[in-house]
C-alpha cells in the first residue's frame, strides 16, 4: 500500500478546505463579526495540519484502488471533522460530537441539523454551513482534482470511489478534465439560481444561502422555518426547478449545454425520475384537496415541492408533513428510499438501481418460462453487465440490512419506532429532515450523543454508496 501517497493526497484535500473557509472569513469581517477569531484559527490550523501531510515524500507512484478508497473515505472523515472547528471555536455548537454532526451533514448534503435557532447565528456560520453543502455536493475529491493537476496518478481511482451511482462515467477523456468541465456546470447552474432568486425578491445573501443548498440538494437554510419562512410562490416554483435539475445526472447536462439533448431525452433514469416526480405529487396534491381542504393552486404547490424535495433528498420544507394525511406521509416515506439519478448531486438508492433491479427481476422471471433463453438486463440499448447486477442486488441487500440495524440501534437509545426508521432514513438517504421528533418542524437534538455518531456513519455511508466505506473495514484492504 502506498502509504506516502495517501498522507499527502490527505494534505491537498484539507489545503482546500482551508482556502474553503477564507470567504467565511471575509463575511465575518466585513460585517465585523467576532466570529472571524473562529475562522482565522481554524484556517490556520487545517492549513497547517494539511501543509505537513502534503510535504509527505513520496516513495513511488504506485497506485490501486485500495488507496483510492482509502483517500475517499478519509477525506470526508477529515474534512467533517476539521469543518466542525468553526462551529467549536466561536461557540455556536460547543460540543464536538454536535459540531462534527452538523459537518458531517453539511458536506455529505443530508441536511440533518441539532440547532434549534438557527437565525440566532451569524452571517459568517451560516455562509459556511451551507458552503459545506455546496462543497459536498459535487464532491470535495471531485473539486481537489479539479484544482491541483498532480493528482492525476491517482484521478480515476478516486473518482470511482466518491461520484455517486453504480455506473461511473466521464464527460471527457481525462478525470481531470471530467472534474473541471463538471464544476463549471455547477458554477453556472449555482450562479443561475443566484440570479433568479435575487430577481424572485430575495437579498443577495438569503438567495446565496438557498442556492448552496438547492444545487447540492442538501437542504440547509438560514431560516428555522427554512424555505417556507418566505411565503413567496416564485422562490418555491425556482427552487423546485432547480432541485429537479440538480437531481438529474450532471454528465446529461454537460452535453445538452453543448447543444446534445438526445442522451437527456432518450435516457431511461432521467424518465423514470421525472415519471415518479409527476406521479408523487399529483397522488398527494390530490389527496391534500379532499381529505384537508386545500385549494387546487396551494394543495399542488405544496405538493410539488415537498414531493421534489424529498425525492431529490435536499430536505427543504415550506409545510409540516408531519400534520398532513397518512396517505400523503405514506408516498413522502416512501419516496426517501429512491432518491435522484447516478451522477446527480442527490443522494438515496438512485433510480438507476431500481431499473436494474426490475430488469434483472422481469428476466428472472422470463427464465421461469423459457429456461434455456439467454436473456441480458438491458438499460435502454445497452446491455448491463452480470457484475453489474449482482453489484446492485447486494447493494440493496446491504442499505436496507444498514437501515434495519441502525433503527433497532438507534431505538434501544429510547427513541420511538417512527422516529427511529426516520431517523435512519433520512440519514443513510442523505434527505435530512424525517418524520416524528425528526421532523420537518423539529431537529436531531433529541437524538443521544451515541446516537448521533451512528446516523452520522449512516450519512458517510450514504453519501459514499456504502462500498466505499465498508471496503476500509475489511482485512484484506490493509494487507500489504
């Protein structure tokens, strides 16, 4: 195992962050907050601890995907650890295990939070919360390749382990070049909500604050009611558009900005995606309208947004679900365990996986009649390989043994069965807000200490597809 070069892969990630958390600081002293104390010894000290680990001399460029996982699953642990100094250091959460939840949270875009005030924070916490969010949705890997070109010995190991979905694929020849071209998109789809919002009445900060959180589709706002603090329809409609963008696989819009919208068009997850964005918000706009008496225009925008936010698992909210009909919570549950598209900034399961699990099903069952017949699991045209499904059949195997697990842990701690299933749901799914006591109106604070770890492990899980942190824990990783 190359060792040298793991150390100082380390040490570039956390120079990143470091240069992450310089805007923040620039907020806290602009508006002379004394929270730039907090920035600038936390600034120094990643900056340090990253210096000393990128000096690490390296021995030879020897390179598998042992530290390919390796250096994804330790960065996002380093990352969200040192992350959470800010919020120590200016006492906004004093204790580390909270602080590290909250960062944790920030960079894996789940949008699970412990703060009960969260406008009681100043501008500068706030901008960095939700910068974390912005960071992890693209990847904080993705964007140290795209920032330091040294690192292309170890380029596609690392992209394999952080980009999200079962089937990993470039835009462009180089990993490098893939990373870049991506944050470019991310920057003029940020830099396009941006705008709109501001347009849509929103001050530049607010509209900065919701667009970190709608393209990451993480959730965080600076508002304790979140998006529904504002009661403006244009906010809602232009953030719902852009979770559903931002849920669709990045790779598709890197070529319909090029003018190709066939493979956006013709692709089999993006139309699955859209179909059960369609059906799940007309199901419970209907069902807001004869069982709560909504009005048609409120019951379907409501509708809409929650049903899009949960889908995307950003976690934005501008209702309670949690006071809406049994039905209407049924499909929102439900719709915590599918998620966006391969390659998106989304988390859960992902809707590749569900057609590859029905594909593979539906020929399981041809099988049955024709015994002989050699039937591939075809995603459109092309023909999924056998590795490919077994991988996605014990990856479900996996999530929901993860899920069961973690919700018995979690309830043992004395935390009811719906909040506990909820709990974990929207952790290992990266959604963030739940039902029950973690609920769109409520937070994780009633969760125990012990507690919180787990869903925290439960929200790198996630983020990494499971894979990628279970590997590390495996003996045969480490022997060498």
């Amino acid at each position: 195992m190359n060792k040298p070069l793991i150390l100082r892969t380390l040490g570039l990630v956390l120079l990143c962050e470091a240069g992450a958390m310089l805007p923040s600081l620039g907020i806290a002293l602009y508006f002379k907050e004394h929270d730039y104390q907090a920035f600038a010894i936390s600034i120094t000290l990643v900056a340090l601890i990253g210096f000393a680990l990128s000096r690490t001399r390296l021995t030879s460029n020897e390179v598998g995907y042992r530290e390919g996982f390796i250096i994804a699953t330790g960065s996002w642990l380093f990352v969200a650890c040192l992350g959470a100094l800010p919020y120590i250091i200016s006492g906004a959460i004093p204790g580390f295990i909270d602080a590290f939840f909250e960062s944790m949270s920030g960079f894996t875009t789940t949008g699970a939070t412990v703060l009960c005030d969260i406008e009681g924070l100043s501008k500068s916490i706030l901008f960095w919360r939700n910068l974390t969010q912005w960071l992890g949705g693209m990847g904080v890997i993705v964007l140290t390749l795209a920032l330091i070109p040294s690192l292309k010995i170890v380029g596609m190991k690392l992209f394999r382990a952080e980009v999200p979905g079962p089937a990993k694929s470039k835009v462009l020849p180089r990993v490098a070049q893939t990373s870049r071209e991506l944050y470019k998109l991310y920057l003029i789809i940020t830099g396009a909500e941006i705008v709109a919002l501001k347009l849509a009445g929103l001050s530049w900060f607010d509209s900065f604050i919701q667009t970190f959180g709608t393209v990451a589709t993480g959730g965080f706002s600076n508002k304790n009611a979140s998006i529904g603090t504002f009661n403006n329809p244009a906010v809602e409609y232009i953030i719902i558009f852009f979770m559903l963008l931002c849920g669709i696989n990045f790779a598709l819009h890197f070529h319909a900005l090029r003018g190709n919208f066939r493979p956006l068009w013709k692709d089999p997850e993006t139309r699955l995606y859209i179909f059960i964005a369609v059906t799940a918000c007309l199901l419970i706009g209907f069902n807001l309208i004869t069982a709560m008496d909504y009005q048609p225009g409120t019951a379907f925008r409501q509708s809409a947004f929650q049903t899009v936010s949960i889908l995307t698992t950003t976690g934005f909210a501008t209702a309670d679900y949690n006071q809406w009909p049994a039905f209407s919570q049924a499909v929102l549950f439900l719709l915590m365990f599918i998620g966006g598209c391969a390659g998106s900034t989304s988390g859960g399961i992902k809707n590749v996986r569900y057609l590859i699990l029905f594909k593979s099903a539906s020929r399981q069952i041809a099988r049955l009649i024709h015994p002989k017949a050699v039937i591939p699991v075809r995603l459109g045209r092309d023909v999924i390989s056998e590795e490919l499904v077994e991988s996605v059949q014990s990856f479900f195997f996996l999530y929901f043994a993860l899920l069961l697990a973690s919700t018995v842990i979690i309830a043992a701690m004395g935390i009811d069965l719906l909040s506990s299933i909820a709990a974990v749901a929207a952790t290992l799914g990266n959604v963030g807000p739940g039902f029950g006591a973690v609920g769109p109106a409520a937070n994780y604070a009633v969760i125990p200490a012990p507690g919180k770890l787990l869903l925290a492990f439960c929200m790198l899980l996630g983020r990494l597809e499971i894979y990628t942190v279970l590997v590390v824990f495996s003996t045969r990783l480490w022997r060498s």
